[in-house]
C-alpha cells in the first residue's frame, strides 16, 4: 500500500466527492494488479502470472504483471487499455481491494478523481455508505 492508499473510512472520508475516471490514463502508472481467484484465467490470456508477497503481512497474492519497471504499464497507449481483458482492481480505480479496515476498500487519496465538484459523495451526514 502506497503513502495515498489509505483504508476507506466513514470519519475520514464522509465529504470526499468521487468522480468517474474518462480514460485509463491512471492506469499507465500501475506495475501489476492483485487478481480475485475467477479473474486467473481470464488474465493469463493476455498478462504474465507472478507470485507477489506482501511486505508487511507475508501473504502471497497472485498478479498479473503490466510491466517489468516500477511506475510503468506496458499495455497502455495514451489513455487506451491494449488487452482483450482488464483487471477488477485496475477498472475499478481510485478504489483498491484492502484487508484494512471495515468496508474492505482502499482508496487512493491522492487520485486526481478525489473532490471532483461533480462526483459523487462516498458517505451520507451519518457516515453510512
């Protein structure tokens, strides 16, 4: 989990707007997206397969890899995604799968889509989703 990454939190975020991202632009600076266990076979047609251990928990997750350098994807093209399938984790941005926290989510707080005036609030005034 990055600096931005934080766990979704109802006191922290109940005023946060999110806007819906236009392009995959935000994408071109993912290396690998954590993959759920129904999402292995359809990325292995298009993406390499790694093991990769999470440096605080040691837990394994499997990945598809996007690209060998850090904060380089190599299947984006400007902002078009170039592959017959495209991860949950990277299509459902700025949000990110997380064992932290109650609701399960991450949110990256540092994504150009958060405070957007247009988008959408994540919380009611009582913190409910």
């Amino acid at each position: 989990m990055d600096t931005c990454t934080r766990p979704l939190d109802p006191s922290r975020h109940r005023t946060l707007r999110v806007g819906a991202f236009p392009d995959f632009a935000h994408a071109s600076r993912q290396q690998h997206a954590i993959l759920g266990w129904s999402e292995i076979a359809l990325a292995a047609a298009d993406y390499p397969l790694a093991l990769l251990k999470h440096t605080e928990n040691g837990q394994f997750h499997v990945v598809a890899l996007y690209g060998f350098q850090p904060d380089r994807n190599l299947y984006i093209a400007g902002a078009h995604w170039h592959a017959t399938y495209i991860p949950q984790n990277s299509l459902r941005y700025p949000f990110f799968a997380s064992s932290a926290g109650a609701l399960g989510l991450a949110i990256d707080e540092g994504s150009e889509l958060i405070g957007a005036p247009e988008g959408h609030r994540l919380f009611d005034d009582d913190g409910q989703p």
